[in-house]
C-alpha cells in the first residue's frame, strides 16, 4: 500500500528527481481492474489449487502479460524463470539487456542487479552463522562491535533478529557517499560503517521500519564474526553451494545488463552505482536461472540437490513469522516479507536499485516461486505477482459486510495523515524527500456513517479512494483488494500508527499538524516568496540610490539591522533553491558523493540561521525604540517571523546543518 499525493504546480520542477525515488521507495500494492466486493475472509488459510503446471500455458499467460505491459510501463528488458517442485519449469527473457547494441535477454546469461532481494542472502549468511553456534539470534550487536556502536538511547538491545524483521527502531539510514565508480577504489566496509554509523529512532521490537541500514549491519557483522569478507563468504558459503555460476558481489560483468531509468520521454542509460561498501543491503547481482536455484533450496529447506545451505529446522525457521506490528496482519520472517493474496500464503521479497526492479515470490505451501527482474525502474514486477496470484488462484467474491453500529461514534480517532519512511531516514537530509514525494503519506477521512475512506494515487499514478470497513477494534478491510489495515493506539488512547496488511516491513505514523506536507510546502513556498521579494527590492533601491547618489540617513544600528535582514533573505533563497537543484541534478548518483557547492549552500543556510538570531534582536531594538515608520517596523517584523518559521522548517526537514 504505497500511497501518493500530490504536490503543489509550483514545485512541479522537483518532480524529475521523485518519479526516481518514488520506485525506490516502493514495493507498493496496486489496484487494478474494477473494484472487488469485500469479505471478511480468513487471511490465515489457504486453499488448494493446482497452479502452475504446463510450460506452454505459462509461456502463454507470460508472453501476454509482458506483451501487454512492458511497452507501457516503458521496459527495455524482462526475465522471468518459475520454479515447482524442486524444477525450472519456464524461463524466459524479453526484450533487451542493452537497446544500444540490441543485446537480447538471455535467462542463463543476462545478469542483473537483484537490489534489495540480496537481504535475503544476507540474512540466509545470518543464519548460516547461527546454526554454526556463533550467534545468538536474540544476541545485543553491539556485543560485536569493536570500533563502533550503534547509537542507542533506549534501553532494549537491538538484536540480529530484530534487524532481519526490520524491528530494530534503526532509522533507514543514509548512503550519501560511499560508492565508487570502480572496484579499486571501492572504500572498505570498516571505513563505510564507521562514518554511517546506525541510530535507533524507535524502540526495538515495538514496530517497523524498513531499514537499509540494519542490513548494512549485518553485511558487517557477517564480515566480522565469520573472519572472512562478504564476498568471500558469499561465494563461498551460497553461490559455489547452489551452483550459481553468473552471481557476484558488487562486480560489474560482460554479460549484465544496462541499467535505464525513463525520463524525458525517452529511455536512458544509468551510471552504475554497485561499487559500494554497503554490502548487506542489497549487493547481490545474479541471472534469474541462478536465482532459481536460491529458491528451490528455499523452497526445500535449504536443499539443491547434494548440497545444502541450511538444514531442514534452520530453514523453517528462516521462513516463519517472528514479528507482525498486529497479530490479525502478515508479518516478518528472517529476511521474507511475509504477504497473503487471494488467500494464499506468500514470503516474498523485492527489490529496486537505480536502472533495475526486481521481485523474488515463493509460495511454500505448493512447493511454487518464480523470479522476475528488470532493466528500468517501473512497477511491472509487482504487477506481475498480482496478476500472476489472479490467474492460477483466483479469489470468489462475496459481498461486503456492514459496519458496527457502535463504531459511528469513533471513527473521527483515526481520521488524519499517515505517513511512513521508507528508504527515507529520519536522522538525516534525505527525509526532505518526504516533504515533496508522493508516495508517504496516506488520508484517512471519516465518512461519518461507522466507515473510513483511505485516500491516495497508486504505483501507476492513478487517485484510489477506497472504504474501510471495521472488522473488529483496530482492524479494518479495504474495498478495492480485500486487504488488511489495522490501527494502533498509545497508553493515552491515542491512534498513533496505522499498519498495512500488503506491506508489513513498513509503518504509518499519524502526522501532528505542523508535520502536514501542505503546510510545510505553503511555509516554505511563501517564505522564499517573502525571501525574494524582500531581495529584490532592496537590490532595487541600492541601484536607485547609486544613480541618485543618495547616501542613507540610517544610524549605524538600524543600518547593521537592515544588512542582517538582506544578506540572510538573499542567502536563504540562493541557499535553499540551490540545495534542491542539487538533489534534483545528482539524483541516484548521489551515492558517488555531493559535490563540494552542496556543502557551501548548507553552511550558507547555517549562517542565515545565526543572522536570524540577529534579526529578531533588532526587531525588539526597533520597536523598544520605535526606529522608522509603524509600516516599516512592520515590515521588518513580519521578513523576521517568516526567517524564524524557516529555520524550524529546515530543522525538522534535517536541512539544518551537515545531517549526512
């Protein structure tokens, strides 16, 4: 259920840099088709249907989805392999790897990068570690840390088990800088980890929150307590052990395809941004017949074959849940995100990097998986999986069920804006990304009848609106796709958290009102205003006074005060202005690093922030002394409040000093 809303005409320019983020920050449910007719169906059983069983009416089902889909949704390149049984029953690639040289994709050969999937690796390595007795799943890390620690202020331990579930309260972490554009000069992950050390911003075990940065952890860790380095173990340990001969770490081959993002109207090609020490996130770059075998032996507890990467119990283990922010919802397993469709139970994983989509979805319970990944960032994969669940196990309808009568009187507790963070850190600048990105924040309304109506656009850009029903207290069932949302309350009776059933690595905190995207977006937009205007005039009238050659008649005070309201209106409006352009140009390159200007732009906003100070000094000097005329003295106070507003816009948008 990833929602989106849309922003102001007037900042319609940042758009270019979130249609990018808005993927990254993903892995959303889309409504299709026409609307369902609700149920309340029991979300934990499962139904026996046969699935897929007959490569050539699998052929048939892929080559019209991707037929009918990878035009619209402008897709170089595809490849898909299914797997039941323990077999490679299709495999498939369309398309192009590259469109340059008219490379064609190859499910054996064509290599692409498997993004956030690779967590699974690295929790599957975890484990491995586990099952050797080096660690206690439920062990404090910071046990294991030598050179750092991880910033903690509450007083439960974040643990390995809390991180594969995304339930650490690690913030999602910031990767500006780090990468390298060669493995040369790929920094250590010892150097990496030291200055992007994890803080924990919610309390451990309690909800969510996606987390790149725990899994950098644990990538880490893996290095640390195994002796060996994340490569190394990779190799050793998973890809030799499945016999995944196309599978590397970081490593950029012949035979993998070029990444391509779609902007302009046209499709172009992406820099490669894999050499990175940020290894346990999302490093792995694989074919899908490679990835086949990763989830065959998931499929088999751990077994392909002769060989075997975790033992039958640890396998299982894996694959249970082991934390779910409401216990009527799917949950975490160690790495799986746990998901229920049409009644069938699913532990999946996706996965977006810069130029690559990817999605890995198994259904245990009929031994079934498939693998899909693509060469552009775009929503096809998770079309795939819906359209995928719909054809081999469809879902009979039933009509929607009434609302509690006692519920009218509540209904208004949880109406409001949520939002969530995923891949957008809370500690540092990248959650600016929020305040102009689409894809937060959720609208709860109240319909005044005993239901909801939850708000939002879909992956694809097209405004749902859609009505919550209660099941029972704190849980509702949306109308459109039968899915689960519930709700959570603090000790005072507050709602807090809303929590959705299609995405539970990721929570929606209630937004206070100085937190609503509108109102930040307003203040901001009308303090540049009064930034700009207060510039110009006062540019205006210094050229006016050098060709009348008039001298000001202002005492040296109020002339010092008019200098400190100028220089911090000029340099909060060139600052702030040039901060965005910045973000908007770099874009996923800012993994290389921000150029030098981007750092002088911030210690400019830092210095208006001191003349601020300043300014609301003279502002009770001026009227103490009531110095110039009530319209003036007037004037100045209202550039002044608007110069106090902005800087607590920039602190809480973490654009207030070098939050990096």
């Amino acid at each position: 259920m990833k929602i989106k809303k849309s922003t102001e005409r007037t900042f319609s320019f940042f758009m270019s840099l979130l249609m990018i983020l808005s993927f990254v920050v993903n892995f959303n449910s889309t409504v299709y088709g026409d609307e369902l007719e609700n149920s309340n169906v029991d979300i934990k059983t499962t139904k026996n249907f046969n699935g897929p069983i007959n490569e050539k009416e699998i052929e048939l089902f892929s080559d019209k989805f991707f037929t009918q889909n990878m035009k619209k949704n402008n897709v170089p390149g595809a490849a898909i392999v299914v797997v039941k049984d323990g077999k490679v029953i299709f495999k498939k690639g369309y398309g192009y790897a590259n469109i340059e040289k008219k490379v064609p994709i190859d499910p054996d050969k064509t290599v692409f990068r498997n993004g956030s999937v690779g967590k699974l690796f690295t929790a599957a390595a975890v484990m491995q570690l586990y099952e050797k007795g080096l660690i206690n799943l439920d062990d404090n890390v910071n046990n294991y840390l030598k050179t750092f620690k991880v910033n903690n202020k509450f007083s439960k331990p974040v643990t390995f088990a809390n991180i594969m579930t995304h339930s650490s309260g690690l913030d999602s972490g910031c990767e500006i800088g780090g990468a390298s554009k060669s493995k040369l000069n790929q920094i250590s992950y010892e150097n990496y980890m030291k200055t992007h050390v994890p803080n924990v911003i919610n309390e451990p075990g309690t909800i969510t929150n996606y987390s790149n940065s725990g899994y950098n952890l644990l990538g880490y860790l893996i290095e640390k307590i195994s002796g060996m380095s994340y490569e190394n173990y990779m190799q050793k340990n998973i890809f030799d052990a499945l016999n995944m001969k196309n599978s590397n770490v970081v490593s950029k081959v012949e035979n993998m395809a070029s990444g391509y993002n779609f902007e302009n109207g046209s499709l172009n090609t992406v820099n490669y941004t894999g050499y990175e020490p940020s290894l346990g996130c999302g490093s792995i770059n694989s074919t899908v017949i490679d990835m086949a075998n990763f989830m065959i032996a998931n499929l088999q507890n751990g077994k392909l074959g002769d060989n075997q990467i975790l033992n039958e119990s640890t396998s299982k283990l894996m694959q249970k849940q082991h934390f779910t922010n409401n216990t009527d919802l799917p949950g975490m397993a160690y790495g799986f995100i746990q998901n229920y469709k049409n009644n069938q139970k699913i532990i999946k994983h996706e996965g977006a990097v810069n130029g690559f989509i990817t999605s890995m979805f198994l259904m245990p319970e009929h031994n079934l998986g498939f693998y899909v990944a693509t060469n552009s960032l775009n929503p096809i994969t998770f079309q795939f999986e819906d359209a995928f669940v719909n054809h081999y196990y469809p879902l009979k309808q039933n009509k929607l069920i009434n609302p509690p009568s006692n519920f009218k009187e509540k209904t208004h507790e949880y109406a409001g804006t949520y939002r969530e963070y995923h891949d957008v850190s809370k500690s540092y600048i990248t959650k600016c990304f929020a305040l102009f990105g689409d894809d937060y924040e959720v609208k709860i309304e109240d319909n005044k009848n005993g239901t909801l109506t939850m708000k939002g656009m879909s992956m694809e850009k097209v405004p749902f609106s859609t009505k919550l029903v209660q099941i029972k207290p704190m849980l509702f069932q949306r109308q459109d796709n039968l899915e689960y949302v519930a709700f959570r309350k603090d000790k005072s009776g507050h709602v807090t958290h809303l929590f959705s059933g299609n995405t539970p690595e990721e929570s929606f905190e209630k937004t206070k009102w100085y937190e609503n995207q509108k109102l930040n977006l307003c203040l901001l937009a009308g303090s540049l205003l009064i930034f700009a205007i207060t510039s110009l005039v006062c540019f205006s009238k210094f050229i006016i006074r050098i060709i009348r050659r008039k001298t000001c008649q202002d005492s040296k005070l109020l002339i010092l005060a008019k200098l400190s309201l100028k220089t911090s209106c000029f340099f909060n409006t060139l600052c702030t202005m040039g901060i965005f352009a910045v973000l908007i140009h770099v874009g996923y390159d800012m993994n290389f690093g921000l150029p030098n200007i981007f750092y002088a732009l911030l210690s400019g906003l830092m210095a208006t922030s001191i003349l601020t100070i300043f300014n609301v000094v003279f502002t009770f000097i001026i009227w103490r002394k009531k110095h110039w005329a009530l319209t003036k003295r007037g004037c100045y106070t209202v550039i002044t409040i608007a110069s106090v507003l902005f800087i607590c816009f920039l602190n809480y948008w973490n654009m207030l000093g070098f939050k990096l």
